[in-house]
C-alpha cells in the first residue's frame, strides 16, 4: 500500500499472493500522462540478505500469472534488481537500483526514455524523504540481521 508514495507515478499496489515470507508477487499501476496511456506491472519480487547484510531484491517479470488489466497496457520488466547496503556511517544506506523495461504501446521512446529519468531521479529522491521517518524503521523481519 506504501508504493505509490515513493515510486513515481505509481497510482495503485496490490500484493496478489505471498508465495514464501521473502517472495511476493504483486501488480503495480502508473498513471498515464498524455499521450503515454496508463501501464500495469505484474512482478515476482524475492530479497536474500548476503553476509556482508546487504540486501538484493530480484525482479522478475511476472506478466503470465494474472489477466490483463482493462484500460491500461502492460509493461514487460526484462531486467530488475535492487542492492540495498548499509554504509560505514551509521545509519546510512546505499541504495543501487537497475532496471529494463519494455514498456509496451507506441509511446515514443524520446518520450519514454525521458519519463525513466524523471520517474528514477523522482523515485530516489521520495525513498530519501520518507525512508527517515517510516514507521518501517522499527520493523523487525526476523530472517533480515540489522547491522550492529
């Protein structure tokens, strides 16, 4: 539910099913912004801490598992993964996210690849705003070690 408020334009998250405690499959709308029509994302999400504590999230697409969405077209993630490692100075994070996707349509990819941009550069900077303040700060998952 907390989705839309750090990835842009993201307007709706559904969790379809949690498969294991550290694997997910859910749905993700964007708006459209003219002439771009709206999109839906249907991902399998999986996170593995590494020794050194940081954490990979893996995404893979999962377009297959659900139907289509009315009124929106959905979008094709070829390549996905977040690396999420804490820093040296305590409290602080590093965050590494990539990303490729064919979004589908006939948008212009001028269009596309400047929206991407804007919609990454916008997304970091809301996820460096709330994540300060979230309650999930004082979320304890039990498999995921928090560094000392």
């Amino acid at each position: 539910k907390n989705i839309p408020n750090w990835l842009d334009n993201a307007n709706n998250a559904l969790l379809i099913r949690q498969i294991t405690p550290s694997r997910n499959l859910f749905v993700t709308h964007f708006d459209g912004i003219w002439p771009v029509k709206p999109r839906n994302m249907v991902i399998e999400t999986e996170y593995i801490q590494q020794p050194n504590l940081s954490i990979d999230i893996y995404v893979q697409d999962a377009s297959d598992k659900t139907e289509q969405f009315q009124n929106s077209i959905r979008i094709k993630v070829q390549h996905a993964h977040w690396h999420i490692a804490p820093q040296q100075e305590q409290g602080l994070i590093k965050i590494n996210y990539q990303f490729n996707v064919d979004p589908k349509g006939s948008a212009p990819s001028w269009l596309v690849n400047k929206m991407t941009i804007s919609s990454v550069w916008n997304t970091m900077q809301k996820i460096e705003q709330l994540l300060p303040n979230s309650p999930w700060q004082n979320f304890h998952i039990t498999h995921i070690e928090e560094p000392k």
